[in-house]
C-alpha cells in the first residue's frame, strides 16, 4: 500500500470475502493514506473524485 500512495493513487480498495469487507483508503499524503473507510458488504462504498461513484457491494458475497 505505501507504493501506492507514494504514487499518488487515490484510492486503494481492499474488498477481504472472507469477513464481508470493503475498506477504501484515500486522501494519499506521502507514504501513508489519510483517510479510511470500512463498509460491510451490502452497503454503499462512496468513491469520491475524480472517479466520483458508488460501488454498489449488494452483489458480493462471503465464503
């Protein structure tokens, strides 16, 4: 993840099918992200810009 945001990715999305998560870093600042948000699935994961969208997770499952 730090390669990533080093690069200056916005957003680094980690979806574990495992436990039913989605955890969406952003705001890159160096080495680290910011800012984080978990959402279990079948709640909305809100993706700001420049991608500005939603990802609907209703469709994933666990296993």
């Amino acid at each position: 993840m730090k390669k990533y945001a080093q690069a200056g990715i916005p957003y680094y999305l980690i979806v574990n099918p495992i436990e039913g998560k989605c955890l969406l870093y952003s705001l890159p600042s160096g080495a680290h992200y910011r800012a984080s948000l978990e959402a279990d699935f079948g709640e909305p994961v809100p993706i700001g810009a420049p991608i500005d969208a939603t990802l609907d997770t209703t469709a994933l499952y666990t296993y």
